[in-house]
C-alpha cells in the first residue's frame, strides 16, 4: 500500500481513469461509479444512496440516486462542451424519470477544468426548475476537508484507500493477527479484574503511552519485564486509553507455526495497513528474527503503529543475535522496575483482594503478615502470586486462620496439585513435559502412552502447534510450576528425570523428529548441567549428533555443542571423547573458518586443549590446497589475489580460504611489512561473497595502532589510497575501519613534499571519507603557493590536463581560488615553454579538448589563446598514423582534413599489418566520422590476408576477432549499395577455415567464448556461420561436461542464437539447458544477483522464456535471501525488481508477492 493523502489517492485514481480509459469499459466504469457513491455517501450522509447500474442498468441521465434527498447525479469524464452535456444530461433525466420525485441534479465532471467554473448554477436551476449543482473532483476534496470531524476523516481515508487499491481484501481472512479484545486468555490463576493495581506512576505511564499514540507523536513502544510481571495487563489499559477509531490487533511470536506462514503474516500486516491500527505484538523474545520482519513491514506503514510485548531475554539465543535490550535500542520504552514497582504492584494486589476479601467474606480474617516473605514465597512472579492467594483463601475458608505470609511453597505446591487434579493425570508423562517446556523445548508425544497423552490434551494441559507434530504448555511458567509441584509432592528425583528423558529420546529414530541440538543446548542454558552431562554420554544421543553432523546442522549448534563438549569432557567416558571429538574434526575440515567467534578464539582454544588431551594433532585438519597451490602458501598476497582472480571458481576459493584457520590469517595479514600491502590484500578479499567472512572477522580484530605504525612511513598518496581501499570495505561490511584510521593517521597527511600527480590523487582518495581534512588541505596548499609550484614543477602535459579535471571534480568549497590559479599558470612563461616543446600529438589534442570544453574555468581571452597556441603547435607536427585512432582529432577541422586525404587501402594495410584487429575499433570510429563513404571504399580494397591475420593474433581468441569484425560492419554500412558487407563475408570465412584448422586452440577454445563467436558469425554472414559452426555447435550441447558457464553472458549469446535462427536449435538447445541445469542453479547461489538477472532475462526474450522462469522459481530461496542481504541498495528498483518481473511468467509469480509483502 502506497501513503499518501486523500488528496493524493483520489488524483491519482482520476489520472487512471483518463489514461486506462475505465469510462469506456462497462465494469470499470460501474466500479468507478461505486467508489463515487461511496464517497457522496460518507461526505454527504446521504445513507439511501444507491449505483442505479444495478437495480435500473442504461438509466437514462441518472448513475446514482437518493430517494430520500431527491439527488440525481450524473458522473462524466467529458473534457469540452461542459454546458452541452449538463444540459443534455438534465433534459434526459427529467423525461425520462418523471415518476422519481428528483428535487436536484448535480453534474460530477471527473476531471477539474477551468472551464466548469465559468458555469452558472443558478442560470441553469432557473432554466430546469430544478436545483442543479455542478461538481468536480476538487470540490469533492474540499467538502471533505470542510465537512468532515478528525474521526470521520480518517474513515474516508480508509475507505479511500480501500476502494482505490487493488490489494485491499479486508480483514476477513486474517488468521495469525486476532482482534485484541477477542483474544481469550484463560482467567485461571490470572489477577482478577477487581484485584488489578496500578501505581501513581503507572496510571500516569499508560495514559502518557497512550497520548503519545492519540496525539500521534510515536508509531512504536515497547513494553518489558520479567515473566509474569503484568506486562499483558498493562498493555490492555493502554489500548482501553486508545482513540477509538483504532482496529487493535495482537500476534504471539511465542508460536512456532508463525515460522512457517511469514508471507502469510505480511500479506495480512497488508490488508491492516488499510486501516489505523495497533499492532501488538507478545512474546518478542521468543522470536527475535521475525519481530525484525514485522517491525520492518510496520514502519513502513503510515497507519499502523506498533506496541511490542518482551522480557529481558531469551532462553535460547543464537550466537550473533543481538541481545533483547539492543533490539529495543531506537524505540521508546517502559521497562518494569524488579525492585521498586514491581514490589508496589504485588502489594497493590494483595491490597486490593485483601479489600474484596473483607467484603464478600466478613467473618474470616484477611491478614497479609510480612511482605518480603511472601515474595519470597512467591518467588517476585505474579503466577505464583495469584495460586498463593488462592490457596490463602482456600485455607481460610476451611478455618485455618493464616496470615498470607504463612501460605509457604509447600502451601502453594499442595493446593496447586491438588486444585489442578494433577493426580489424575500421568505423572511419568506429566513430570517429562513440564520439564521440557520449562526450557523452552515442545515435545513430541511418548509411545504406547495414547490414553494418558489424549487426557492431558482433552484437558487443556497441553495444546499441539498446527504444523508440527509438536506439543507445549499454555506458558512456560505454568509448565514449570506443574514440573516443581510434582517434584515436591511426589518427591521425584534427577535420577528419575535422566531416565524419562533418555526413554523418551529412546523412542524416536531420527534426529529430525527430536532436534536433539535445541535441546541439548537449551538445556545447557537453563544451567541443567547435570542432566545435559548424563545425556552425552548416552548411545543414543551420540548416534542422533553424528546424524545432524551430517545433515545440515548450523554454524552456531556447532559452536554450542563444542563448548558444552568442553565442559562436559572430564565426565564422558573414553570412548564418547574421542567419538564427538572426531564429530568436530571432520565439520572443521571443511569448515576451518569457523574455528573462531567473531570476537574471540574460544572455539578453537577449546579445540585445541581437546586435541591436548587426547594426544592428538589438531594442525593435521588445516592443508587442503592442491600440490600446485601450495609452492607459495607463505605469501598472503598470491593467496589475496587468486581470491580476486575473475576466473577464480568458488571451489578455488573456498579451497583457498580454508587451508588456514582464522588466527592464522589473521597473523599473516597483521605480518605484512605496510599499511599499503595490507590493504591491498584485504581489498582483494573484498572481491568475493565467499571470503567476506573472513573479511568481517579480520577487520574487526585488526590492531588499529600497529596499523597506524606501518602507515606513519608512507607517502600521502600512499595514505590515501589505502583510506579509500579501507572505505570501500566499511561500505560492503558495516564497518568503521578507514576512519578510524584517518583519525591517527591525519597527521601524516602532508602536500607539500610531493607531486602533482600525488597531490591530485591523495586528495581525491580522501574526499569523500574527510571532506573537511581535504578543505582544509587545499586552502594551505593554495595559500601558500604548493599547488602552484606543483604544476610548475610538472614537465608532462597529459598529466596536467588528467590532474586538472580530477582536481575540479574533487574540489568542493575552494573552487574560484583553484580556477584563478590555473588561469595564473596557463598565462605563465614556463607554461607556454612546455606547450611549445610538446611533440606528442595525442597529449596536444587531450589538452586541446580540455581547454575547449572548458570545465575548470579557463578566462575567455586565455582560453582563445591557448587554443590558438595549441592549435598551431598540433599543426606544426608532423603525421602520425597514430593519430588516426584518436577521436580528439574531430576537434580540429585542419587535422580532420589530413586525415581524409590519407584515407585509403594502403593506409589501412599498413595500420592493421602486425597489429591486433581490436585496433580496428577506434581506427573506424574516426575514418568514418571523418569520410564514411572514402573509408567504406578503402576497406573493400584492402588486404584480405593482412586483415585475417590481424584477427589471428594469438592474443585474441575466435570470439574477440569476430565481434570487433561484427562492429566494423555494422560501422561501414551506408546503404544497400555502400557497405562493406562482402569484405567482411569473405574476411570472416577466411578466418574461421584457419581457426578451425587449428585442432589445438579451436579444441581449448571455452564454451562460452564459442558461443559468442557463433552469435557474432551469424549477424555477419548467416550462411557462412552456419557452414562453419552448426555441427560443432550441436556436438557441444551435448557435452556434460563444459566449464566456466556465465550465466549472463552464456544467456545472452543463446538467445541471440536462438533468435537469429529462428529456432532452428531450439528442441537442442533445451536439452542443453536441461542437461546443466544443477549447475546453473549453482552459478546462481554463487553469482552476483544483478548478473543472474541479467542472463535470466535475456532467456526471457526468446521462446526459453519457461526455462528462465523455471530457473527463477527453483532458485527462489537464494534469490530472496540476497535480495535481503542488498536491502536498500538502490539496484533493487533500479534493476533486480523489474528483471524479475519480466522474468517471472508462470510459477516464479510467487517471487513478486514474496518482494511485494518484503518492502
């Protein structure tokens, strides 16, 4: 849904209607006249309002009527003869509805005009007899903002929105959010409506939190506290303090189902934003990653505001997760204070219930005793709190007389289990459960216990998840209450406990029914030390690890396990050792980066005292690279640049990145002697997705003083160029390396001792991380006279002219001051010297232009001068064939002129003999500028043979030759009878008989490059491509085993292919597809999204348009996780968004609603 207005959405629903032409089409324009009826009615109150399309279809005149008000309305998109139309429109209505009882007509023109103004309704009532009124969508606008009252504007807008938009559905098909004051929440054990106590201060926070919401001045709150604190009660006086108008709605993020319908959950956050809602959502520290989701759907929504329900922390956290109060950090809050309020809210409730106790029950006495003790008792939870009181009154009203303080845990243990009937209920089973639920684990149900299992389900004991087979308790207090209880009176022990648990795991197979990580690992953290230690040493739990080794288990369940393998070692017994050591081992073998945390080496210290205490050898794991890699392995350099290698595969550079573990790298950078080569390896492994992680970890632990000390004996151009490398990263990573850096290095910083290259180049390379260093840089530097003793000092001038225009680009606040300068040195002696002695003509045309141009601020008279000079200096010289690949010399009539009169076979035969044929490029572009139809005649006259062998030359492979071939066609093309067509037919049979006659580079010639040399040969000469390249072209769709497939480029040339000749190969080519489909769809998982893309819609273009689809949809997970990962990158909707709409046509639709929902 798009915020806007109502001014807005109404204007730009009108636009529609005129560009679409909804009028002239018989559903739209019911539809459209629908909305219009809507709208009078709610403006207007006009209740009786009704489209007469329906019960009177052609009514003549009429298209929406009120009986009770006698309105006739008729609504047109006529733009001219306005005054026509009305009174047509008032003729017809009155002739043809006479029995209608029509006391005004009003004629609602779509579309403003001036036009309309000049009307006179009064004129015209007189004329008719009738009131007639004339309206426009701008007057609509206006009685909404005339008549309307806050509450009622803000109704209209949504029904504005809701008419208007083709995403609207309504809110009858939510199912995850529910309706906040329909939520039924057990009132069992929960503070009795008459018990509830608010504070002074808490009264005045919730009606402070719900201002800010009324007034507007906040779109979030969060509210948080420990378990059982009140934070749900609180949050519902808030919402009864709410305007209104608000649709309050509330989300569980405690349900595990809601992780498998998070498209569903947003589609429905959609539907909301329709209206002005309040979203609540509880339980956020169950589920961190999806409130993210939310929360980030929710800002983007102008109507729906957020409160957001959580405690302090989450019994189970992922290892980068960041903690509850950081994800709270940029909202505003209310935090329960554990000390002091909380204390004043239980004895408020005591007070409170103490106070109706008095009055429903006079004859017994209510007496608290001492309030500490019964916090105590009741361990500061408002759950337990509310079952001491119970049994408080219980045990009173049996005649025992007790003070509250006297209901101790026994008390409350004992009427709990037997107010709950738990001795009803299967007390192996129970005991089970309520143990795991209390550590946040659901389980599954025990084998050969269906009776005792359906009784406690039939009871509301426990409830099952509707996507799993899993099962949990109502709340994890409740569950952990149950557990204590039936520890207490049934006096059960661990022992029992080890053996429930170890029978349960006994009694499922596979690891994927238990998930025996979470919970081993939640177990651990709830501090179960005992128990998790007895598990490990079971068979069984053995055997189900080593079967989640083996599948997919996550970065973070390894780094848990192995630290609770290291402090459970000294426990396990020999063999256990070993076996889940060798568990370790062979993950790191493949996985070696992940022998370290991102702040700490702990994982791999634990390993390596395991390793120790086994007697074993943890470096055996780290060698993996090839024979032929390993010469060099001691230059961290070579290994940076295999890295950054555009030919480098992700299995080289996996392979490359893990023959060492992190602290190893991590030395091996720190060792490198400069700041500069440093930085240069660290660019490097920038250049790949795969070693970002590497990357992250080594600039977050990099040693920023032994950094500054390698950089203190380097040039500023040297600084420089490493700040902006060190940029570039903290761009792609987060990070905040370069200017730290600067900030100890400015010092360093120093102009004056260097030369204009260096100068321009220092500058530039900080501009953009320290503008004002670099301000203040400049203005000493053309202070005191550096700059220009730099240009003075400068003896090349290509380099002066490159030098200028970088500097005007990187100079912001000190322009005037570098444009006076520069016209100072032009005028200056020792310039026109060095303009005078250049001989070299392509630095004379490269100043040439600049000075023509004139970007840096050149005087007029000075700028006349100096081309006059330059001029007369480029003319004196004397002709260079060099010259003629030049496209400055268009800038000189004179030369242009040369040029011409040069222009034929044997200029050209001399050009290309023993060149490279890609010279051929910049040489036609100037010929044919210079004389088209002279060069087209000079290329149909020259040497066959020298220009074959051009294309030979042994640094150009068959697909560069033959597409600079390609272009110089297409370049030489006048007319039907002025092209070089048959030169080049000729030229390029010549080439590819030799090409092929070389069995040894035709045979190492890749796939790709073969591909585009086909392309190429067909848009040259059709017959000829095909004699040269069909039976090998189909010979190699059939190999399985063709490598360094691109996807864009490779998608590109069999769509060119494929459309050339018309296709002729199109049942080969999809098998071709078929056939490497896997590893296409590993090329994806691998390559840049935006060159995926591209090769994708390029496939689209043609009749494989299916396959690209196909490809899309199978490839959906990878595509949607790195649109996550480009989140708010502007080539999203510059270019993956559309690519991916014109390449989705069939199943891949869902990619469209999956991006719709995300933004």
């Amino acid at each position: 849904m798009i915020n806007s207005s109502i001014e807005d959405d109404l204007l730009r629903y009108i636009d529609k209607i005129y560009n679409e032409g909804l009028f002239n089409k018989n559903n739209e324009r019911v539809n459209a006249e629908d909305i219009f009826c809507r709208l009078f009615k709610l403006i207007y109150n006009w209740s009786d309002l009704k489209n007469l399309n329906y019960s009177e279809p052609n009514s003549a005149g009429i298209d929406i009527y009120s009986e009770q008000k006698g309105i006739a309305i008729q609504i047109t998109t006529i733009q001219s003869s306005e005054l026509d139309k009305i009174e047509k429109t008032v003729e017809k209505i009155l002739r043809h509805h006479a029995t209608k009882k029509i006391k005004g007509v009003i004629c609602f023109f779509v579309k403003d005009k001036r036009a309309i103004k000049n009307l006179n309704e009064e004129s015209l009532s007189k004329k008719f007899g009738k009131k007639i009124k004339i309206r426009t969508s701008l007057d609509l606008i206006g009685d909404i903002n005339r008549f309307s009252t806050p509450a009622k504007r803000k109704r209209i807008e949504e029904i504005v929105k809701q008419e208007l938009s083709p995403e609207f559905n309504g809110l009858s098909n939510l199912n995850s959010f529910k309706p906040f004051d329909k939520v039924i929440t057990s009132t069992e054990y929960i503070t009795p409506e008459n018990a509830i106590y608010f504070s002074e201060f808490e009264k005045n926070k919730i009606k402070e939190i719900a201002l800010l919401f009324n007034k507007n001045k906040t779109k979030e709150y969060s509210i948080l506290g420990n378990p059982c604190s009140g934070k749900s009660t609180f949050t519902k006086a808030i919402v009864r303090n709410l305007i209104p108008y608000y649709k309050t709605y509330t989300l569980d993020l405690s349900n595990p189902d809601l992780n498998h319908s998070r498209r569903d959950l947003m589609m429905e956050l959609n539907q909301l934003s329709f209206y002005h809602s309040i979203v609540i959502l509880e339980n956020v520290h169950d589920n961190v990653n999806l409130f993210k989701e939310l929360r980030q759907k929710i800002v983007l929504f102008e109507w729906i505001k957020g409160i957001y329900i959580s405690r302090y922390y989450n019994s189970f956290r992922e290892e980068d997760k960041n903690s509850i109060l950081n994800v709270f950090k940029d909202i505003y809050q209310f935090r329960y204070n554990p000390d002091f309020e909380f204390e004043q809210k239980v004895s408020g409730i005591i007070d409170n219930r103490i106070r109706h106790l008095k009055k429903e029950y006079p004859d017994f006495t209510w007496y608290k005793g001492d309030f500490k003790t019964i916090l105590k008792n009741t361990d500061s939870n408002l759950l337990k709190l509310n079952i001491a009181l119970e049994t408080w009154i219980s045990s009173n009203k049996k005649g025992k007389n007790l003070k509250l303080d006297q209901v101790n845990n026994d008390n409350i243990y004992s009427y709990f289990f037997d107010a709950h009937k738990l001795n009803e209920f299967n007390t192996e089973l129970l005991f089970l459960y309520s143990y795991l639920f209390s550590h946040d684990i659901s389980f599954l149900r025990v084998k050969g216990k269906n009776e005792e299992f359906t009784k406690l389900k039939e009871k509301g004991i426990i409830l099952n998840y509707t996507t799993s087979d899993y099962y949990y308790f109502p709340h994890k207090d409740y569950a952990s209450l149950i557990h204590l209880t039936l520890t207490k009176e049934k006096d059960l022990e661990t022992t029992y406990l080890i053996e429930l648990l170890i029978n349960y795991l006994d009694k499922h197979k596979t690891e994927s029914e238990l998930n025996i990580t979470e919970i081993v690992i939640k177990l651990y953290a709830s501090a179960q030390f005992e128990i998790v230690k007895a598990l490990l040493n079971e068979a069984k739990v053995l055997e189900l690890i080593s079967i989640k080794f083996d599948s997919n288990i996550r970065n973070y369940e390894v780094f848990e396990l192995q630290k609770i393998f290291f402090h459970s070692f000294d426990i396990l017994n020999n063999k256990n050792q070993s076996a889940y050591y060798n568990l370790f081992i062979k993950y790191y073998s493949k996985s070696k980066l992940e022998l370290y945390l991102s702040k700490d080496y702990s994982v791999y210290s634990n390993l390596l005292q395991i390793a120790n205490q086994l007697n074993k050898e943890l470096g055996g794991i780290i060698k993996t690279l090839r024979p032929n890699e390993q010469a060099n392995t001691n230059s961290i350099t070579e290994l940076t640049m295999r890295i950054s290698k555009k030919k480098a595969t992700p299995e080289t550079v996996n392979r490359i990145l893990n023959s060492f573990h992190f602290p190893e790298w991590l030395s091996m950078i720190e060792k490198l002697p400069t700041l500069s080569r440093i930085t240069n390896s660290l660019s490097e492994l920038n250049t790949s997705p795969l070693s970002k992680k590497l990357l992250l970890g080594i600039i977050r632990n990099l040693n920023i003083q032994k950094l500054v000390k390698k950089g203190n004996s380097l040039k500023t151009v040297q600084i420089g160029k490493s700040i902006r490398e060190l940029e570039k990263i903290d761009i792609a990573l987060g990070t905040n390396i370069a200017k730290k850096l600067l900030d100890q290095l400015s010092l360093n910083i120093n102009t004056s001792n260097t030369n204009l290259s260096d100068f321009s180049k220092s500058l530039s390379d900080l501009s953009s991380i320290a503008p004002d260093l670099v301000n203040l840089e400049l203005k000493k530097s053309f202070g005191n006279g550096t700059f220009h003793k730099l240009l003075e000092k400068e003896q090349s001038l290509s380099n002066i002219s490159a030098r200028l225009l970088e500097l005007n680009t990187t100079i912001d606040s000190e322009k005037e001051i570098f444009h006076e300068i520069i016209n100072q040195f032009f005028i200056s002696t020792s310039f026109k010297k060095l303009l005078n002695s250049e001989q070299n003509i392509n630095s004379l045309l490269i100043f040439y232009e600049l000075v023509k141009k004139n970007e840096i601020g050149i005087t007029q008279i000075s700028q006349n001068d100096i081309l006059y000079i330059t001029k007369e200096q480029i003319l004196k010289i004397d002709f260079d064939i060099t010259i003629l690949s030049n496209p400055k010399v268009l800038n000189i009539q004179e030369l242009k002129e040369k040029v011409k009169n040069e222009i034929s076979a044997e200029l050209l035969n001399k050009v290309i003999y023993g060149s490279k044929f890609t010279v051929i490029e910049s040489l036609f572009l100037v010929l044919t500028r210079v004389d088209k139809e002279k060069t087209v005649n000079a290329l149909n006259m020259s040497d066959l043979n020298i220009f074959c062998n051009s294309m030979c030359h042994n640094e150009l492979n068959i697909s560069q030759s033959t597409e600079v071939l390609n272009k110089t066609k297409n370049k030489t093309f006048v007319n039907d009878n002025l092209n070089s067509n048959l030169f080049c037919s000729n030229l390029l049979d010549k080439y590819l008989t030799i090409q092929r006659a070389d069995q040894y580079q035709y045979g190492r010639l890749n796939f790709g490059d073969y591909l585009k040399a086909f392309d190429y040969s067909l848009k040259i000469d059709f017959k000829i491509a095909i004699k040269h390249f069909e039976n090998d072209f189909l010979k190699k769709l059939k190999i399985s085993n063709n490598k360094n497939l691109t996807i864009s480029s490779l998608f590109q040339s069999l769509r060119r292919i494929e459309q050339l000749t018309d296709s002729k190969y199109n049942k080969e080519i999809r098998a071709f597809l078929k056939l490497y489909k896997a590893k296409f769809l590993t090329g994806i998982k691998n390559e840049n999204l935006a060159k995926t893309t591209s090769g994708l819609v390029e496939l689209s273009k043609c009749d494989l348009k299916d396959f690209a689809d196909e490809l899309l949809y199978d490839s959906k997970n990878v595509v949607l996780n790195k649109i996550r990962q480009l989140n708010g990158d502007k080539i999203l909707n510059a270019k993956i968004f559309p690519d991916i709409e014109k390449i989705a046509i069939g199943k891949a639709k869902i990619l469209l609603t999956e991006i719709k929902t995300s933004r």
